[in-house]
C-alpha cells in the first residue's frame, strides 16, 4: 500500500513540473530568447582607421567666436554651440587660436589679453577663459590645440596709418615693422626665446592637447617692399652663404626650441604646423622649411593648407597633396580643408557645390600617411555654403578614436583582459591611464564598426554579435593590441 501510494505521489510531481513547463513554453511563445554570452572566439578583425577630425577656429578679429559678443554668457553659449555641433558630426579636436596678435587667452606676464575676448586689449574678461574653453571640449571628449601665431603683433592698412600702441609687456627693442604688419624680429635670438618662454607659460598652466602654428613665418610683404634686415644678416649671419638661409635658419631655430621644450614640459603634447599649401611660397617668401621639420622630427604634425580645387590648372588639390604627401617624413600628415572658399563666386564654379569637398576628402583618404583632416574654419559649419555639411556628415558619419601622432614611436598599453558579459553588460580589467575603444567584429579580416569610446570598464550591450575591446592612452591615444573577442548572444 505504502508503496502504491509513493507511485501515486511521483506521479503527480512529474503532472505538476510537466504542466508548469507547459506554462512557460506558453508564455513565451513568438518571443526572441535573451542573448546570452559565450566564450572567446577565433575571429581576426580589422580595427578601422584612426582619425583626426577638427576644425580651426579663429578669434583674431572676432572671426569664428566671440564673433563681437563681449559678454560671458554670451560667449559661453556661442562656444558650447560649437562644440555641440562637432560632437553630433564626430569631429574629434578644436585648433582654437588663443594667441592672434602677441596677446593672450589667459593672465600672462608677456602679453596683455585678447582685444578679441572683451573688444579691448589688457582688459580681462572676469572668468577664466581657457580653462572654460579646454575642459567644455574635454567634456565632449574633444581635443583642444591652443593654435598660436608665432610673429604677428599688430596690423594697419598702410604706412600712413599707425599700428595700435605697443603694450608696455612687449619689449619695444625686439618689434619689425613692415607697412602692413608689425611682429617680433625673427633675426633676433631674444624674440626667439621669449616666443619659446610665452608658449612654455601657457602649457605649464593649462592642460592643452596640443601647440599648433599657423602659416605666418617672415611675413608676406607689399610690392616692392624689402625685408630690411641687413643689419641682422651682418651681425647674426656671418655662417651662411646667402641672407635667405639665414632666414629660414631663424625660423628653425624657432620650431626646434620649440619641440624641445614642448618635449621637455609635456612630452605626450603634440606640436603641430598648417603651413600655406604652396611649398615655394612656404620656401622662399615665408622661409619655412617644412621639409627639414619633418625630416628632424621637429614637428609631430603637418596640416598643409590645401586650398585649391581639384583639377586647377594653376596649383590643384590633387597634384598638391601627391607633393606634400612625398615630402612630409617621420611627421604626421593631416589635410587642411578651405570650406571658407565654398559658396564664393570669386573662387570659381568648382566652389558651387559641395561635391567638391567630398572629392577633396576622397582623395585625401586614398593616401595611406594621411590621418585626417581640418576645416578652416568654424562659422562656416554652422552657416553652411552649399550644404557643405551634408558632405562632412556623410563622411564622418561613423565615430573613429583619435589617432597616436607623435613622432616618437609609441609604447602601446596593455590589451584589457578578462573579458565578461553579465545581465547584457560587457566588463573588462581596467589598464590603468587608460580610455577603452569597444568594437564589433564583422568577421576575419574585415573592417570592425566602433560602438562607443568610454572612460569605464564596462558597457551595456544592444545587439548581438562578437566584440573585443581596446585601451588607448588617455595622454596620447596610442592604442593597445585587441583583447580576446567574446560573443554575445545566438
């Protein structure tokens, strides 16, 4: 009986378990089963291409911003606007010119503030301009270039006019002037130095990504005008066979003084030049070398101003970039892009339709050394010729991490390890002074997509699929080797 009874009973469990699976296969019915994670896989993806995106954005004159808004929270809204805008168009780094006229973005004991901050020069603007400037930009994960320009003091129409009155900062003994324009003597060793001291102040005080120089080396000059420095040559050039190559020998001297304190101050900044794209004018009018730059190392980054349209019979895009892609070295090479010219009936048809750019940027990214591009400049984005941002949006439609560019070869982090998905969130080991770059694998040998850069080890995943994960130095983006790739889901 005892054991008819136990039958009885075993019975019924199975019924109940039985009819309870019933239920849930019920309840489920028509629904997907969650992803759920697996182990490490054999695939061999690509990992895309790095790239610098960024755009100039010039304050001499008021140009891209404060574009004459005088007061704080006017300026504040302007940028973030910008900045905004680079954000939803993945455009990684702003070249901001916080020195266009031997004046300063920040209290500095060689120059007087910015007449662009406040609409008058030596006046402070009541809140710590830069630091606003770089760490909005940081917040967005957006690099910021303090762009300078290395000679230019002041400028006036013509010789019968005056130049503004020379701050009392300025050492009136170590000031050129020309009929047009007003600079520090490049001839002179002590305006070398204190160009060397001025930049040395502002990365000291402010966690800039980067240096960058404009084209503006000796200056352009008015027809029939002389560089009248004769006496320069006879005093300091006694070691070179002609006055040109004491000239261009004063701007090495420059950008070498340069590259070593940057290196020696802060040697994960990145010191970049956006030389005039024509290479003679650069040569024998400005007297810069950029060849030499780049063979020495001098200069992590060149950003040739490209101004012209493809095809131009004179000076083109494509025969232009083919020249300076041969010529630039051990330094990095980025296009500078002048969607300034497009919408400008002066700048000829080739300007009246953004398909223009768009060719310009193909080509660019046909050429294996380039690693990027910049636009000059930024108030063009948001006025927007032609629908040039239709192109820039196709384009970088994508998000990519920003490239190493420095000329000293990298030391890679290590590759994050431990690669686990719990409750739909993908987790690693943190690799310390580190941001990470997840992927999603497209299979062996084909181009991964990029779904998010992030400061955390860990991030929630959407979709199913094979990723792995990168670190990337927080100081100079070199990028580690590719974890172990983990499926996620069926």
């Amino acid at each position: 009986m005892k054991r008819i009874n136990r039958f009885i009973f075993f019975a019924f469990i199975v019924m109940f378990l039985f009819s309870c699976n019933e239920e849930r296969d019920d309840h489920n019915k028509g629904k997907t089963p969650p992803p759920t994670p697996s182990g490490p896989t054999a695939e061999q993806p690509i990992v895309p291409r790095k790239e610098l995106r960024g755009v100039w954005m010039a304050t001499v004159w008021g140009l891209d911003w404060p574009m004459g808004k005088y007061d704080q929270a006017s300026q504040k809204e302007l940028y973030l606007k910008y900045l905004d805008l680079f954000k939803d168009n993945n455009i990684n780094a702003v070249f901001f010119q916080v020195r266009g006229m031997a004046d300063a973005y920040y209290a500095s004991q060689y120059e007087p503030w910015s007449k662009s901050i406040t609409g008058q020069a030596g006046v402070a603007p009541g809140y710590d301009i830069l630091r606003f400037l770089i760490e909005e930009a940081h917040k967005r994960n957006i690099a910021f270039h303090a762009w300078i320009n290395p000679y230019r003091i002041s400028t006036r129409t013509g010789s019968d006019t005056s130049f503004p009155k020379l701050d009392s900062k300025i050492p009136a003994n170590l000031v050129k002037d020309y009929n047009k324009i007003r600079i520090y003597n490049p001839a002179l060793p002590a305006a070398q130095d204190r160009i060397v001291n001025i930049v040395k102040e502002l990365i000291t005080k402010y966690n800039v990504d980067g240096v960058h120089m404009d084209d503006y080396f000796y200056p352009y000059l008015s027809s029939g005008e002389g560089m009248n420095d004769q006496n320069e040559y006879a005093t300091y050039g006694r070691a070179f066979n002609s006055i040109e190559e004491f000239r261009r020998d004063n701007v090495n001297k420059v950008v070498k003084k340069l590259h070593d304190m940057i290196k020696n101050t802060n040697p994960n900044l990145v010191f970049s030049i956006g030389p005039g794209g024509n290479i003679e004018n650069n040569m024998n009018l400005m007297f810069a070398d950029v060849a030499k730059w780049s063979k020495e190392g001098w200069v992590d980054v060149i950003i040739p101003q490209l101004y012209f349209h493809t095809g131009n019979s004179i000076y083109n895009f494509d025969k232009g970039l083919a020249r300076w892609s041969n010529m630039i070295t051990k330094s990095k090479l980025v296009i500078g892009y002048g969607i300034y010219k497009f919408g400008d009936s002066k700048q000829g048809s080739a300007y009246m339709n953004s398909s223009e750019l768009t060719k310009q940027m193909r080509l660019a990214d046909e050429d294996p050394k380039v690693m990027g591009g910049l636009f000059y400049s930024a108030k063009y984005l948001f006025s927007n010729p032609v629908n040039i941002m239709g192109a820039i949006k196709q384009r970088y439609k994508e998000p990519v991490v920003m490239p190493y560019l420095l000329v000293e070869k990298p030391t890679l982090p290590n590759a994050p390890k431990n690669l686990t998905i719990m409750n739909d969130i993908l987790h690693w080991d943190a690799v310390s002074g580190c941001y990470y770059a997840v992927y999603l694998s497209t299979g062996t040998k084909r181009m991964a997509k990029l779904v998010v850069t992030t400061k955390d080890n860990s991030v929630k995943l959407s979709r199913p699929g094979t990723y792995f994960v990168t670190a990337v130095n927080e100081k100079n983006n070199a990028e580690s080797k590719i974890s172990d790739l983990i499926k996620y889901g069926n």
